[in-house]
C-alpha cells in the first residue's frame, strides 16, 4: 500500500473536498430579513436586506485622524466632535449623488467586502491578488500557494430606513452590533456617529438628522486599513499616528440594527446583570441618560420578569441622586430573585411607556476557583468543571467575521 505524505497543504485540500461534496447549499445560511430572530429586544428591527455597498476606491485614508471613543463628544445640534474638534466629513468620492439604487451591489446582512469583491479589488498591483507577507499570515514564507485578494480602503454601505411621522420632536437612535474597522455613519448626509471599535456595538443619536415621515437614507462608510488571515492574534500595524491590533483582514458589517425612539428627558441607555456567588442573587446596573436640567431624582425601577408567565419574580428600586442635562450615570442594586428571567430596567414613570424601559434576558452564572493551595479546582455553578480551551480565532463561513443563521427556523 502506498503512503501518502499528510501535509498541511494536502489536509487543507482533502477537507475542503469533504466539504464540497457534501454538496452544501450556501445560500441556507444567508435568508433574508424575514426570518423571525430573537432580538431585539429594545428597538425597532432595521431589514438585514436590501443594503446597498459600493466601493470607494479613490478615497483618502491613509493619513486620517483616529479617535477612541472617549475622544468623541455630540453637542445639542447633534454635530459630533473628536477631541474637542468637529469631526472631518468624509463624504464619498464624486458626491452624494453617487449613493443611490442604481450604485454597488444589493447584499443581504450581515456580510463583507470580500465575500462578494474578493480578488476584483485585490491587494497587489492591477488589483491582482498577491502572496501573503509574514505579517498577513504566519505561514506566508512556505506556503505560497494562498494569494492574499481583500481589499484595503473605503467601502460604502446603505439603505433607506422608515421613521414614522409621530416620532418628531422625540430622541432617536441607531444602535449598532459591529462593524469593522472604522465606521462613519450618516444619516440624510449628516454625520451621526463614529466608532473605531472593531466588531463591538455602538449607537448614534440620529434626532437632529431624521426626516419623520419622509425619505431617510442611512449611509455607513467603513475603512479596512489592514488585516490578519490567519490565528495569530499579537501583532498591531500602524494606521496614521496611532497602532492597532490587526485583527481579521475583512470590512463588512453585523446584522440585527434597531432603531429606538425616547420621549421622556431620563431614558435607560443600558442594562446588565452581574451573578453573585450565592445562588438567586445578582445585581442589576442600570445606566441613565439624562436630557434636562433637573433637580428632582430619579426613581429607578428594576425587575426580574419570568418570560413564560410575565410575573414578576423579583424586585428593587430607589431614588437616584439628580442627572445633569447630558450626563450619564450608572447604578447598581441587589435584587433577590426565585429563577432566571429578563431584567426590566425603567424611571420615572407610572406606568412605564415602553420609550423609557429597557430589558436584557439574564441567567445564573457563576465560576471561580476553590480550594487553592490543598485541591484546586475550577467550579461552574458550584460544580466541579475542567477547561478544554481552542484557538478563538477562527473565521466565521461566507463572510469571514459575522455568523449567519444556520437554518431559516426559528424561536
């Protein structure tokens, strides 16, 4: 019997064999908007289809100006500042005209560039893709045969979105669960919000941009200056005067946008839960935003909320010190609960018009170490548990960053 080398190469191939002729149907993993989901569960659910993205390739970048989040700050008329500065306008190359129906492609989210441009806007010269370099992929300098097709720079992706008549005079809000890399978001071609947190959520006010009732157009630039295509996760690159961790090579953006709207001056901006070690404990912390001056305080409701009877299994609240007009500020308390549920979190109101409530499903998690220095070990729940650890930087099939659902049927 001949014996065949395994190489990494040859294993990669045979199982990308295996894989096609199981004879999977890609396009399952990608239904449109329709599909039911389980969240949101504050906000008004922006379609994951019909998006618009076009590729802004004669657009500068290279040498912008980057701010963190602590770095940005939004005035009474909704313009937004980096560092005490009113944030650069970077709109697209040859106007705004050049975002309508007929420009891009149609994409359904979440995905990425490189699902659908990969290779049309490579990396190498005459857009051709290229060999990796070493800091692209650890195994660039023996393993030629992968060719490195992502594309580096400004893509544009948008969609018109409905804000009903009646929300006029109201707060509202875009909220975000990730993008990368950077993203500047507009709104009827104002700027309404930035962030350079790679795949984390964000929102931004969108109050001082909507047209209630009329035509609304969303538009997000983002810009993928670099990336990693491969596990190794400790190397940063440099992006004008500042460094960042490389992360995976792709620009695209999550599904699951909401939009919330907020009529009331003190709206519940966040909500969470931290496990305690004793058991049907937790303590709840809610972040409010105030709008007004005001001397008055705020009277914090929180409860915990079976999601199977709408009962109430347990509860706490109390007055919060006053909010200045802008501020945010966080409180937490304890609450004793009987079961897991969702945490309603809401002030000053009775009863609570749903603009002011917020709610986050919760469960009892608690884990830590015991009997250090005789026998250690690891316990989940109080139950002894033993770690089995994985690379964490595996890429996710169709776009690279995002997972899509798996099967169109849902809870």
């Amino acid at each position: 019997m001949t014996q065949q080398k395994l190489s990494r190469r040859t294993f990669l191939q045979s199982a990308t064999a295996a894989t096609l002729a199981a004879k999977l149907n890609p396009a399952s993993a990608q239904p449109s908007a329709k599909t039911e989901i389980p969240y949101p569960e504050n906000g008004t659910l922006i379609p994951d289809d019909d998006w618009r993205l076009w590729i802004d390739e004669k657009a500068e970048w290279k040498n912008d100006p980057l701010f963190l989040p602590e770095d940005i700050t939004v005035d009474a008329d909704g313009v937004l500042y980096g560092k005490g500065s009113p944030l650069p306008v970077n709109e697209p190359t040859g106007g705004w005209e050049l975002l309508d129906h007929l420009t891009g492609i149609n994409v359904t989210l979440p995905t990425t560039v490189e699902q659908h441009h990969w290779g049309k806007f490579g990396a190498g010269e005459n857009k051709a893709p290229r060999p990796y370099t070493p800091e692209e992929y650890r195994y660039a300098a023996d393993d030629p045969i992968p060719q490195n097709g992502a594309y580096l720079g400004v893509s544009w992706w948008g969609r018109a979105i409905h804000i009903p008549a009646e929300w006029k005079d109201k707060r509202i809000f875009l909220h975000i669960r990730g993008a990368r890399l950077r993203a500047e978001v507009f709104l009827n071609k104002k700027l309404v919000g930035y962030s350079i947190m790679e795949e984390l959520p964000f929102e931004c006010d969108l109050t001082h941009a909507t047209d209630p009732g009329g035509l609304n157009l969303i538009a997000i630039r983002l810009t993928n200056p670099f990336g990693r295509y491969d596990w190794v996760d400790g190397l940063n690159a440099q992006w004008g005067a500042v460094k960042l961790y490389r992360s995976h090579g792709f620009a695209g953006l999550d599904r699951g946008m909401t939009i919330s709207v907020h009529a009331h001056p003190c709206r519940v901006k966040d909500a969470f839960v931290l496990n305690t070690p004793t058991q049907n404990q937790i303590v709840a912390t809610v972040e409010l935003e105030h709008m007004r001056a005001s001397n008055e305080a705020t009277d914090i409701e929180v409860r915990v909320v079976d999601p199977e009877t709408d009962k109430i299994i347990g509860e706490n609240g109390f007055f919060a010190e006053p909010i200045a007009r802008g501020e945010t500020k966080s409180f937490s308390l304890p609450i004793t609960t009987t079961s897991t549920g969702v945490l309603a979190a809401d002030s000053d109101a009775q009863p609570v018009p749903e603009d002011i409530e917020r709610t986050i499903p919760f469960g009892f998690r608690t884990f830590g170490p015991s009997g250090l220095g005789t026998n250690a070990m690891f316990r989940l729940n109080g139950r002894r548990i033993k770690l089995y650890s994985s690379i964490s930087w595996g890429f996710w099939g169709l776009n690279g960053l995002f997972p899509t659902p798996s099967s169109p049927k849902r809870k």
